[in-house]
C-alpha cells in the first residue's frame, strides 16, 4: 500500500567556509596558531603561519628587549611582508579553498609601539613602510583573541618554548592593552573580539561549536563573544 507521507530530505551540512580569508589575532599564548589548524579541519581551508622560530634575534630579544628590539622588530615587518605576499597568492589561485592565518601584518606595528623607544620608533615607521606590501590582502574578517595576563603565561609556560622562558605577566598585561586598543580602532576588517579565558577551543567540541555560530552568524563590523559560565 503506497504512503502518502514525503521521504525525508536529508541536507548535508555546508561545509564552506563563511569567509574567503579569516586571519586570527591575539597576545601570545592566546591560541591563534591552534585555533588557525582547526577551523581548517572544519572547512576546507589552506592555513598560512607565523614562524617566529625564524627570527634569529628573539631569544635575544626576550632576554634583553631594549637591546635588540629593533632588529627582532624589523626581522618580522620583513617577515610579514613575505607572508603577505604569500596570502595574496594563494587567494589569487581561484580554488574552493578559503585561506586562514594566525596573523594580520599590522601586528607588527603592535608590538614594535610596545617595545621601541622614542627615538627608535620613527626609525622603524620608515622602514616598515618601504618595506610593506602594497598587495596584502585584507580579512574578511579578523578573530581577536583575549584572556587575561595570567592565564596567558600558563598557557605560554605549559608549551615550554625556550625562546619564551623569560616572557613575564607584565609583559603579557602590555601586550594585552596594545591589541585592545588596536582593535578598538581597528575598521579594515570585521572584527569578532572572544574572550578565551573559559573557553577551550582546541579539545572541547561543545566551545568549539559555539565559536562557529558566532562566526557563521556575526553582523556588522564588530562583535564580541564571552562564553556565559
């Protein structure tokens, strides 16, 4: 005897990403390289990242900031120049592959204004505007990353990386109040400002899920997510 109820239609989940390129921004220890690697699990998207291990003058750096903050500063405006560059090529390839970073090249300006002293900051202004590309793209949108300063210092001590062992909590709060304050004037890029500090983006799918809707459903230039306890 026929049936007079419809089959039911089963629709695959779109796994498009909603963006062509979403890059990730925060302090260290915020996350952004993990979360980078995940979102391109969780749509099919080609990964673009930092590799601060590249920087011959860190260690050093960490180890005596006035000293050598101008060529550690400097070594990554040329840096993220190259990988800007890179994305741009890789969004000019037409594919369906959206692109994530766990970077935006302004970053470099953030942390060479924190560590620069008056003199040196002008010195490193005009270089890093010769050196810029002129063809970086642009997110369609920008995830900022928060947590408070000791939060991120046990994030930053449980990897253990030797050229971070002398990073402090004061360092961590500064660094802190320079991306909020970029990003509270920060309008080339949408921005979703999350609050990480009770979220567990990397091993929790229930977190996870909940950064994805506010992704997939965000409005306007600017919005923040803090996970309710």
């Amino acid at each position: 005897m026929p049936s007079n109820v419809p089959p039911v239609t089963v629709t695959a989940p779109d796994l498009r990403a909603p963006h062509r390129y979403i890059a990730i921004e925060g302090p260290i220890g915020a996350g952004k390289t993990l979360l980078a690697q995940r979102l391109a699990e969780r749509w099919p998207m080609r990964t673009l990242l930092e590799r601060p291990e590249a920087n011959p003058f860190l260690a050093r750096f960490y180890g005596d900031m006035p000293r050598y903050a101008l060529a550690t500063e400097l070594q990554f405006a040329l840096q993220r120049t190259e990988e800007g560059r890179q994305a741009a090529e890789l969004l000019a390839r037409g594919d369906a592959h959206a692109l994530v970073t766990d970077f935006i090249p302004h970053k470099s300006a953030i942390f060479a204004r924190l560590t620069l002293d008056a003199d040196e900051w002008p010195l490193y202004q005009l270089l890093a505007e010769r050196i810029a590309a002129a063809d970086a793209p642009v997110p369609d949108l920008v995830i900022h990353l928060q947590a408070s300063p000791a939060t991120l210092l046990t994030r930053v001590n449980k990897r253990a990386r030797s050229e971070e062992a002398r990073i402090s909590e004061t360092y961590l709060r500064q660094l802190s109040d320079a991306y909020d304050q970029f990003f509270y004037h920060y309008d080339d890029s949408p921005v979703l400002t999350v609050n990480t500090e009770h979220l567990n983006l990397l091993e929790s799918d229930t977190d996870f899920a909940l950064l994805i809707e506010h992704i997939e459903t965000m409005r306007g230039r600017k919005a923040s997510f803090v996970k309710a306890l």
